[in-house]
C-alpha cells in the first residue's frame, strides 16, 4: 500500500516500505493534494491486481 509524506518543504513523495521496512519513494509532489491524488490512484490500481489475482486461486464451486 502506498502512503505520501513530506520531504521537505514544499515537496512530497509517494511510496511505500521494502521488505527491511526502508522507505521507496515513487514519485515527488510540490504538494499534498497532488500526492495524496496520485497515491489514491496507485492504491486503487493495486487493489484491482489482487483482486484480479485472488480471482485466479479460487476454486470453482463442484
């Protein structure tokens, strides 16, 4: 799941931790709506491939 937070002032990144917890910035923003805008927007397209992959696991009822 991706998150934002500020990295500066007037700049933010959107990322989320690696395996060790370490933070990975995807992108950088000037501001907090355009971040959390486009971090929406990653959280909602990765949500759609797990779902699109569970769908894959299920067994068929029989």
């Amino acid at each position: 799941m991706y998150s934002c937070r500020k990295a500066e002032p007037g700049k933010w990144t959107v990322g989320s931790p690696d395996a060790q917890g370490r933070w990975v910035a995807e992108s950088s923003w000037n501001s907090a709506a355009e971040a959390t805008e486009h971090l929406h927007a990653l959280n909602e397209k990765d949500a759609e491939e797990r779902a699109s992959d569970a769908g894959k696991f299920m067994k068929p009822d029989g």
